[in-house]
C-alpha cells in the first residue's frame, strides 16, 4: 500500500541520464578495465543538460531521489557533483561496495523497495535493460537517450556489476 499522503518519487540515473561519462571511458576500453580511474574520474563529468532539466521540473510535483550503480565508495564525490551542479536535493542510492550483481538487478530491488509505500511517478535511465525490467515490473520509464551510448558501459553494467 503506498502512502498518498507524500509527494511521487522521480527516480533519476547519473551516468549517462544526469552526468555525462563519455571522457573516462577510456578507462573501461583497457584491458583489464580501471575501475578505480574511472571512478576517480567522476567528478568531472560534465552535466548532461536533458537530463538536469528533467530532473529540476521533476522536482515541481515529485521528491527526487537518485538511484546509480554507482560504489557507495564514491558517495561523497557523487552528492558534491549533484550540489555544484543544482540539482534537486535527494536522497542518493548507491551499490555496495562489492556488490556485482548486474545493475538492472540491484536497481530494481532498490526501485521495488521504494514502490511499496511511495508512489513512484517515473524512473529516468540510459540502461535499456534496467529500462525493460522496469516497465515490465509496472513502473513508467523516461529512457535517457540524450548521451552517446558505450558498448564497454554496457558491458559493466550488466556482465561486470560495476556501475
């Protein structure tokens, strides 16, 4: 039972949606793959401006929260990148630290949890498997189609449980 009594959740992505990652993803093309310099590297994303938008009118009617594959490891840098950009105060949910299960795993646990007492008004991501999984479980999808896609950010996404 959701509690209607609280505004709607717009449930936000960074990379890619929000923040851009085309420069380090360099970092993923290596082999092995950096993982720490491509996180290292986050800060500088520079801000996608369809998705900053969305989220800014989002916030009108909707709590925002963000929902990233991202390490919890990378928390601090993550929140200071949302605040030097403008973006809507909200709660941030991240993986753990070690958690390699597939991103459209660990997103949807996180996206089912958040639906059981709060209504959930859109979820905005660039993964089209998170994106799938979402729509089939019932929630309404703003695919982010705004940024060029990776093919090794796919890979991690959904074989590497890295982001």
């Amino acid at each position: 039972m959701t509690d209607s009594s609280r505004r709607p959740l717009a449930v936000f992505d960074l990379d890619n949606t929000l923040a851009d990652t085309a420069h380090r993803q360099r970092f993923l093309e290596r082999k092995p793959r950096d993982w720490d310099a491509f996180f290292a590297a986050a800060p500088q994303d520079p801000p996608l401006a369809e998705g900053i938008a969305l989220a800014v009118e989002s916030a009108r009617e909707c709590e925002v929260v963000y929902l990233t594959g991202r390490p919890e490891r990378c928390g601090s840098d993550t929140r200071e990148w949302l605040d030097r950009y403008g973006l809507p105060e909200g709660r941030v949910y991240m993986r753990r630290d070690g958690d390699r299960r597939p991103a459209r795993r660990t997103k949807m646990e996180i996206l089912r949890r958040l639906g059981k007492d709060r209504e959930v008004r859109v979820l905005v991501d660039d993964d089209e498997l998170v994106c799938d999984d979402a729509e089939a479980a019932g929630f309404t999808v703003i695919r982010a189609r705004w940024a060029d896609p990776s093919a090794a950010l796919r890979v991690a996404q959904e074989r590497e449980g890295r982001t």
